[in-house]
C-alpha cells in the first residue's frame, strides 16, 4: 500500500516531503514506495496493449501517471482500492507516461494524473486530475455490465 501520512501525523520515519501548491498541503511520502509498486495492476506497453486492452470482454480502467508526479501519489491508493473492490470484473492497468509517451498521446493525455475507461476498446469516460475514490466508481459504473 501507498503510504501517505497528512501533517501531524507523529510517524514521519523515513519520508520526503512535498508541498502541493494545488492542495495547500503538505504530504509525507515513503520514498521506498512508488506509484507503479502500490497498485497491483497490468503495467501497458505498446508490446501488450492490443492483447490486454483491445481483446478484452472486460472494460479496463487505465491509470496515466508519472513517476515524478505528486499528485499521483494521492490517486495511487484510491486506484488500489479499487483493484481489490471490482477484482475479476474490470482489468486494472497502469501507464507511466514517461516509458509509454505513445499510449499517453493515442488517448489525448495532458494532464496527470488521468484515468480513462474502455469498454470494447472504445473511451467510456475519463476523469482527469487529482480525485476522490467516488468520482472513479462513478466512471468505473458507466462500463460495467
């Protein structure tokens, strides 16, 4: 799991700080954790993308997001959650930008983080930014049969 402490919390061991001008807030990250480790997920490249994406029955949420993003580290966990709340019903994937410039740009991806949803390897919805676990289910519901 991502570990994300809010300030005042005491257990503060081992953490960098980031400050989010966006939320006027600080966060301490583990910087042993990363985005791509804390969601348990099918990692996309442009070598299994039409495999994974494009012959699935299953709608796919596909997570964009960036090793260096800050505001990824808030929708990373939300991400994981879901993985374990829809399991075997939707396929949960990631794309870190920064490795899959060509998938980011095949879906209009300017702003991270980004989650866009398919369903017959066609767009179903997207939510962009930073978000809250409700906002994704939303999204999550549109596809789901």
């Amino acid at each position: 799991k991502s570990t994300i402490w809010p300030p005042g919390n005491s257990n503060r061991k081992n953490t960098e700080t980031y400050f989010s001008p966006m939320f006027a807030a600080v966060f301490y990250v583990s910087p042993e954790i990363q985005p791509d480790s804390t969601v348990p997920a099918i990692i996309l490249t442009h070598g299994n993308f039409s495999s994974v994406v494009l012959q699935s029955p299953l709608p796919i949420f596909v997570y964009f997001w960036a090793e260096w993003c800050h505001r990824c580290t808030t929708v990373s966990p939300v991400v994981n959650q879901l993985a374990a709340q829809y399991g075997d019903r939707v396929k949960i994937c990631t794309v870190n930008i920064d490795e899959q410039p060509g998938l980011a740009a095949e879906y209009g991806v300017r702003a991270i983080p980004t989650v866009v949803v398919l369903r017959d390897g066609q767009v179903a919805g997207q939510v962009v930014g930073p978000t809250n676990r409700s906002d994704l289910e939303n999204t999550l519901d549109l596809v789901m049969p």
